[in-house]
C-alpha cells in the first residue's frame, strides 16, 4: 500500500488514539569532566548504586562515558522529565565535576586517562569490561570516549490492529517484524536526513587528532578547535563510530532472517586482523574472540532492530523467539542546545519520519542500493551544508533541498492525524523547515557559528554550557521520581550485583566458552 492509500484509510479510521500511543525510550550518554574542561578520571560514583544493574544509569565504554536511560513511556513530556531527573541526581552525586554537552570529546590528554567501565567481578559483568578492552585494541579508546542519544520507538498494539486490518492481514510477529523491516529499508534510503537536521559535531578539540587518522580538510578556530567547513557530524564519520572492517558483512535488511543471518556469520567468522591482537594471554583477556564481531553489539549501525532478550539471549536471538519489538535510531548526535541532550521537537520529527518510513512503500533494498545509501549518508555527514549537494538514489540524482522539500510535504500530511497533538508536531516541523533552504540554520550550523563566535572573544562554549545546564537542573526540583526512589535504586543494584558475584562458579573462560556456544543455536519463533 503506498504512502497516499494508507493516509486516507488511517484518515478514515478511527485511528489517531492509536497513532498518539507510541512508545518511546531514550539513552543519553554523556562524559564525567573536571573542572578544567579534561576527561574526569574518578570512578563511577557508589551513591549512583552499581552500573551493572541500574535501570536507569549505567557506563558505556569508559568509566566516566555516564549512560542515563529512560523507561517505555507513551509522552514525551514524561520521558523528558524522566531525563531531567536522572541529569538532576548525577550531578548531584558527581560533585565539582561536570557533563559535557557534546558528542565530540573534552580535551583528551592521554588514552591511558580513559578508564574502562567496570561492572564488578561477575562473569557477566567481567564480559562486559573484557568487551570494552577488545574495543580498545580494535579501534582506539579514543573514539569511545565519543556520545550520541539512542531513540527507541514502536507503535501500539491498537495501530498494528488497525494495520494489519487494513492490510488483509493476521496482526502476528511475523506480520509486524515484516513491516518494521519496510521501516528500516526506508530510514537507510533517508538515514541522511537526521544528521543534516541534527547533527551537532562539525567542530572538535584539537586534542583528538592526535589519536585519529581520518583524513578530512580540517580548519583551524582559536582555542585549539577545528572543522570541517560543510560537516553536519564528524561523529558519524570515519573519525567516530565506524568499522572499516565490517564494510565487507553485506548486512542487509530485507527480511528478519536475512539480517539475523549476516549478523551471526559476522560473529562467528574469523578477522585475520583482529586476530593478531590475540585473544588472552592466561587470565589477562585482550577481547572476547578474534572475529569480525566480538558481539552483536558491536555492530555498528545507524538504526537497529530490537526485541528485549530473556536470560541468557543474544539481540539476535531474542529477534528470532519474538520478531522485532522495537527500533532504536543510533543517528542523533548530543543537541548542545538541550541540558539534556535532545529536546521534544527532535522526538516529534522522529514520530513523523518513522512513521513515514513505516506507511511507505518499502521495496526490497539491493546490496548495491543499500551501499547508495550510506554514501548519501557520508555525503551529508562530511558535506551536508554545501550549497546544492546533490545525493544520488534509486529515483535518480536530486537536490538536498529538493529531497528534503518532498519530504516534509509528506510528513505535514502525516501530522495532520495526529488529532489534539497535530498543532504540536505541525510546529515542529514549522521550525525545521527553513533550514531545507538555508543550511546555516541546522544544528551544525549553529554550532559552528557559535564556537566561531566565541573564539573571537576568547570563550569555551562547551564548558559554558556544562555549567550552564548543571547551574539550571540543580536550581529545579526533582518533577517525576522521588530521591527516595533513586535512593533505592541504587541499593537495589548494588544488592543485585553483590548478589549474582556471590551465585557464580565456574571459570570466567568457562563462561565465555558456554556464552558463545549458546549464541550459536537458532531460536524458534514463539
């Protein structure tokens, strides 16, 4: 069914409750630095309870790399209340140090500097900190210390009724996991737009070429800053979150099996490169296997597929027992415009172009197409703002402006059914458009202006804004949970991890052994 055919038939139908009942989740990561604008080097704080098994606050690859993680809500008023509040309890438990509020680093001296997270002495937990250092000798601590928000989003059960209905079709996993699967085919075809919207990082501190080879026409600010003239967001370039090595794994999305498939054989297939690294040397591991993949996490990708895993499941084969649950939109720098790193206009955009991706028409994705794509994204990552880029894609070769244009008539229409909320997210895009013709009004944009701006006279922007926002969200009080509900979270996690340290046996190189032969059984469908 296309685009127009579903519009009118959810128009029709008694639709727009279910429409407004999408579940939402962030992660935000964010890194601990001192005063003096350097990579905080303390550990995690005990008063936050263990990062091993909080609900809401964790660590990400190093120690001082915070993860703040919100629950399913169905408002977005409530999840950014939910953020707030973790935001507010972190800096009340981290002291003088501060939050950088952007995805490229603080100034980074030393890669020793960079602690590993650490999630105490269970096997479980030790795998995780094992993990991290395989990430270490694979691609560098320094392009771990860089952060981004993670977008997790499904739509409710009611409007899978009303579209299976629509469809002919039995409202089942494999149905929805089929219908996911369209939505992310189109996000990869339209992933470019997000950090042409969003991106945040076309300036970084200086300090952190000195540990990356990317070679990219940088320029020199004041204060020890550089940039790439046109870039939207070097974060999701080959200075940040990519593996050149896994370019060859012609992943592809065009069905639940095939995805599950080329992400296992990614897993379990032997890296000549990484294999000189070794992979233990007696009890002192160096990472997890020598494979292209140590896990399925380290897949990296702009959007992902995801069902929550039983005990003892990996991402993969949680998909195959369940199909897919939800996606997770990996693609959004940190907004520095936000004390919270995202703010609702973003997650109303987000709702309007997944669920575009979603009603579209979505046609198979050919290896070669699927490669188009992510040099469209590429394009628009190092050259987003140029004046009349040009992307190239399977209805030929079109202006950004153009593309975007098109685009955002389709998202008015979807915002129309939006009932008490279409005002909302009608506003949203009314905001974003007029970036479509004028480049400089992006995030990257603005960002580049503002640091440009400040060099002139001398001042930091991103310790401006840690400050700034520390100052705003301790002067307010705490709007969802209480400090008591924090407070037994963190003895919870504490409680829980000294409790599964305590249930262990075994050898750790026992454990990993049994984790890797279980990662390789198929599960069947429920």
């Amino acid at each position: 069914m296309n685009l127009a055919s579903r519009l009118v038939q959810l128009q029709q139908s008694d639709a727009q409750a279910a429409l407004l009942k999408m579940n939402r989740g962030l992660e935000r990561e964010t890194l601990r630095i001192t005063q003096e604008g350097a990579l905080a080097t303390t550990m995690h704080p005990r008063s936050l309870g263990a990062t091993f098994k909080h609900p809401l606050i964790t660590t990400d690859y190093a120690e001082a790399l915070l993860e703040f993680i919100t629950p399913v809500a169905t408002s977005i008023d409530i999840t950014l209340a939910q953020l707030r509040d973790v935001h507010r309890v972190a800096y009340q438990a981290i002291g003088d140090e501060l939050l950088w509020p952007l995805s490229m680093p603080c100034y980074l001296n030393d890669p020793k500097d960079i602690r590993l997270a650490y999630f105490g002495t269970a096997h479980a937990g030790r795998m995780k900190t094992v993990y991290r250092q395989g990430l270490t000798h694979r691609y560098g601590a320094v392009m771990q210390t860089i952060a981004g928000v993670h977008f997790n989003w499904s739509i409710s059960d009611e409007l899978w009724a009303i579209l299976a209905r629509q469809d002919g079709c039995v409202d089942s996993s494999d149905y929805r996991s089929e219908k996911y699967f369209g939505l992310l085919r189109n996000f990869k075809r339209f992933a470019w737009v997000i950090p042409y919207l969003f991106g945040a990082s076309p300036v970084l501190c200086k300090s952190f070429l000195k540990h990356s080879f990317a070679n990219l026409d940088f320029h020199e600010l004041p204060n020890g800053m550089v940039y790439v003239p046109h870039a939207t967001s070097l974060r999701m370039s080959d200075l940040g979150y990519t593996n050149k090595e896994q370019a060859d794994l012609k992943i592809t999305y065009n069905s639940l099996d095939d995805y599950v498939t080329g992400l296992r054989r990614a897993v379990f297939t032997r890296s000549e490169q990484f294999a000189e690294i070794g992979i233990r040397d007696g009890d002192t591991w160096h990472q997890l296997n020598a494979n292209i993949l140590q896990i399925e996490n380290e897949f990296y990708s702009p959007i992902r597929p995801k069902r929550v895993a039983e005990k003892g499941e990996t991402p993969t084969q949680a998909l195959e027992r369940g199909g897919v649950q939800y996606i997770e939109v990996r693609a959004l720098d940190v907004n520095p415009f936000s004390p919270v790193g995202i703010n609702a206009e973003q997650m109303r955009f987000l709702d309007l172009f997944l669920l575009y991706c979603l009603f579209s028409e979505s046609p198979a994705l050919s290896l070669e197409c699927q490669q188009a794509t992510e040099r469209n994204l590429t394009k628009i990552v190092l050259r987003g703002r140029e004046a009349g880029l040009t992307l190239t894609d399977e209805l030929g070769e079109h202006t950004v402006a153009d593309r975007l244009t098109d685009l955002f008539s389709d998202l008015e229409r979807i915002a129309t059914l939006m009932g008490g909320e279409a005002e909302f997210y009608t506003r949203a895009l009314d905001e974003l458009k007029p970036s479509i013709a004028e480049p400089e009004l992006t995030y990257s944009g603005k960002v580049l202006a503002t640091y440009a701006e400040a060099s002139k006279l001398f001042r930091q922007v991103g310790m401006e804004l840690a400050v700034q926002y520390r100052d705003e969200l301790l002067a307010s009080e705490l709007e969802y949970y209480s400090a008591a509900q924090f407070q037994q979270m963190a003895a919870d996690s504490l409680a829980a991890q000294a409790a599964e340290e305590a249930a262990d046996t075994g050898t750790f190189a026992d454990f990993i052994a049994d984790y890797f032969t279980q990662a390789q059984a198929k599960k069947k469908r429920a």
